[in-house]
C-alpha cells in the first residue's frame, strides 16, 4: 500500500480556508482524512469535540510538546494549537491522505520533520476582503480582531515558503485548484 500524503494548508485567519476544504473533503477520489488538531482554546458555538479540536488545559498540553507527540504546535493569543503526530502517522501509513489546517509557524515545523509534506497557503484576494471576513465573524472583540489582521499581514509575507499559492476569491475556484494539486501529487511516486 502506498503511503499517504501529508497535506498542510494554512492562510491567515479569515480567508476561508475552512469553507475551501469543505468543498472537496468528501471526494472519494482524494482520499482524504482531515488531521484533528489539539487546543487550549475555548470551543465555539457549532464545534464538537474530536471534529473541530481535542479541546485540552493547558498542563495536558505542554506535557504532550515535552513527550514529542505533537508534529507541530504553536500559540497565539494566549491558547495553544498542536497537531498529535501518532494520528497522522497512523493514517498516512493506511494509505490515507492526511490534511493538515495549520498555521506558518506550524507549516515550518512540519517542513522540518517531514519535508515531503505537499504545502499549500490560501490567500486573501485583498487586506480589506479579510479584514471585512474577520470582522463578519462577529464572535471576538476588536483587540483580537486587531491582532489577527496584524499577524495575517505577517503571515502573508512566507507564502513564498509553500510549494503553492491559491487565491480565495472564488470559493469553487479554489477549491477546484487545491483538488487538483493533490491528484496531481497523488500521482506522482516520491
């Protein structure tokens, strides 16, 4: 059985990259099995438990970075975000395509302890479409607001890092463009 691909895709908060993803999961052909990341943040209205998240205190998860089994973590505004690595490991040597919603820093962990990993960052057509999807979220107060526009603008200077660059613009379009860069890996033996 051929191994996995390890798929990351990141963009700065508010560019759509849930509702991109969302648009081709569910394609067979893709074999695609979404990586659940761990969080010391506070669920959301609508998340779940296992789907969205691994909602954990703080405590559990600095004991998992100090054990190693995590691919990849970070923090931002105070809560943390980490990827279990036995997950993805246990998928990807299934035969499954593992996708990864991580962020830049995590991006450059993953690159390092996994250089085949496919990369792809998702931009915004503009600053203002961003600032205007954060804001219509509605669900943080401005200083968090402000402070994600300040670290997306950041984040949008290492999209150079990533083997691919897609605009979220055209939700359909975009997702059509990822869907074809993963069957275009999925083809090749590396």
């Amino acid at each position: 059985m051929k191994r996995g691909l390890l798929i990351v895709v990141s963009g700065p908060s508010g560019v759509g990259k849930g509702t991109v993803l969302k648009q081709f999961m569910d394609d067979p052909d893709l074999n695609l099995s979404y990586s659940v990341s761990m969080t010391t943040r506070a669920m959301r209205e609508g998340e779940q438990e296992g789907v969205n998240y691994y909602y954990v205190t703080k405590e559990e998860f600095l004991q998992a970075v100090k054990d190693g089994e995590l691919l990849e973590w970070t923090e931002f505004v105070g809560n943390y975000y980490g990827t279990p690595l036995k997950g993805v490991e246990k998928l990807r040597n299934e035969g499954k395509n593992v996708l990864l919603e991580i962020e830049v820093d995590g991006c450059r962990q993953v690159r390092e302890k996994c250089p085949d990993a496919l990369t792809i960052f998702i931009v915004p057509p503009d600053m203002a479409e961003l600032e205007r999807r954060i804001r219509g979220r509605k669900s943080e107060p401005e200083e968090i607001v402000q402070q994600r526009l300040a670290k997306a603008a950041k984040e949008l200077e290492q999209a150079a890092q990533y083997r691919y660059t897609v605009c979220n613009d055209d939700i359909d379009l975009a997702a059509d463009i990822i869907r074809v860069i993963i069957r275009h890996h999925m083809k090749k033996d590396f």
